[in-house]
C-alpha cells in the first residue's frame, strides 16, 4: 500500500537535486504526489504523477 502524498523537508545536509531525485523515485514507485519543502528559502515544489 503506498501513501497518496509524500511531504520531504531539506535539511541543512541535503541539496535539492538530491530531493528532486528523491521525488522522482516516489513518483515511479507509485505514489501520487510528492512535495518538496525548502524552509530556508521559504520554497515548496509540488510533484505529481502523470499516471494516475
């Protein structure tokens, strides 16, 4: 059973092509969407899954 929404803080550690890749491997595991929150620069990127 997969999540319909996965929520991913950056840490101070992460790069965000590093939770992009991340998203993307949410997305072709199945789930729906996938946001991506940057707090330090105030920023979210929402993913979404053409397939469903």
């Amino acid at each position: 059973m997969l999540p319909d929404l996965v929520i991913e803080i950056i840490s101070p550690e992460q790069s965000f092509g590093e939770m992009s890749a991340k998203a993307t491997d949410y997305l072709d595991a199945g789930v729906m969407r996938v946001w991506i929150v940057d707090a330090k620069a105030i920023f979210m990127t929402v993913n979404k899954t053409r397939y469903r």
